[in-house]
C-alpha cells in the first residue's frame, strides 16, 4: 500500500509541477509576449545571455517585479500543496518527499509544455517550506555568501542548492531527504548548465575586447 502512496505522490507531484505558471501569467496579462529566450543582462558586459529555460525570473524581466513574484508564488503553491497533502494529512512523510520529487521533475520538464520548463528554485522552495522551511534561508544566504566570493552568479546558485545535501542529512537523515537534495543539485546542474557555458563565452569575448586584452591605453 506505501508503495502505491508513494507513487501516487510522484505522478501527482510531477503533473501539478507540470503546470507553468510563467507560461499562465504571461498569456493572461500580456498573451503577445514570447518568454523563449529571453535576454538577461551580464555583468560587465554589454552582451546579454538568451536563457535557455522558461521561468518566473524569465516573466520578471519581461514583465516586471510584480508579475514575476506572483509566478513565483504560485509555482511554490503548485508544488507545496501536493507535499503538504501527503505530509500532514496522509501523515506519510515518504510519500511527501515523492511529492517534492514529483513537483520539481515537472517543474523543470513539464510534460504539457514539451518539457520545456524552469530551473527549480521555486518548486524547491515550495517543498522545503513544508518539509524543512530553514533549508529555505541557508539557501538563500549560502548563495548569497557564495556569489561575494565566486562572482559567478550560475555557480553561486548552484552551490547554494549543494548545501540542501549536507543541510538535510544533518537536520532530518535518513536517505530520502538526501536523496531529495542530490536530485535536486542534479535537476539544477542540467538546467543552468547551457546558460553557464552561455555566459562564460560572453564574458571571455568581452575580456578579449577589453583595451587591456587588445593591447590598448
């Protein structure tokens, strides 16, 4: 019977993940906008980088502050609900983490949109809120801390994301939860992968404009 709980976590984590909120906001408040690729800017650059992934940081730039919180909000919903469900009504802490699991998988590849998707910061942070809400800061200022000393905002955020492994173990064991974690450094590593190498290409040809590269004054 725990097996068929814990699968039925997994599928429905994975289709309500699947929902793309920054695909639903867009069309309701501005439907001509396309959210593919859109152009972030790179710090000290004058190039921008075309992110490879669709997500509330993708309506933010196009949209605003408001719109791209509100598509994060309601991805943390989307994801938090399910694992809430399973962890406090169901009282089957394993199937929550299946839950968790299912959620952020859909998030990043959701089945309805091609599996084209987000990076997974929002559905994580719906889960752990639920499943452990003081992952949520160590997060945020672990990569906080780790983008002052690395400068690089891609591995900042993945580093930030890594700490989850160490984080959990401590405060929960077991090998769900730390299963959880790996899966979601690994789910985050293949997302930001294209726009890390993206960005590093734009970076090392601005270095090779720079006066100082060029021989310049």
């Amino acid at each position: 019977m725990s097996i068929l709980i814990d699968l039925a976590a997994l599928l429905s984590g994975y289709l309500l993940g699947s929902i793309s909120f920054a695909r639903i906001v867009t069309a309701v408040v501005s439907p001509d906008t396309d959210l593919r690729g859109v152009a972030a800017p790179v710090e000290g650059s004058e190039e921008k980088l075309h992110m490879s992934s669709i997500s509330a940081t993708s309506v933010r730039l196009k949209l605003g502050a408001r719109y791209g919180c509100l598509t994060s909000f309601l991805d943390m919903v989307k994801v938090g609900l399910p694992v809430a469900f399973f962890e406090f009504v169901l009282s089957a802490q394993p199937a929550a983490y299946f839950a968790a699991i299912g959620g952020l998988l859909g998030h990043n590849w959701p089945i309805f949109y091609g599996f084209q998707g987000g990076y997974g910061h929002s559905a994580m942070y719906g889960a752990l809120f639920v499943l452990n809400w003081m992952a949520v800061p160590l997060n945020f200022f672990g990569t906080a801390l780790l983008y002052g000393v690395l400068r690089q905002v891609q591995l900042a955020l993945f580093g930030g994301v890594v700490l989850l492994v160490p984080w959990l173990w401590y405060s929960e064991g077991g090998i769900l939860p730390v299963g959880y974690a790996v899966i979601a450094s690994g789910a985050y590593l293949i997302k930001i992968l294209p726009d890390f190498f993206s960005q590093r290409a734009i970076e090392k040809e601005s270095a090779a404009g720079s006066p100082e590269e060029a021989g310049g004054p």
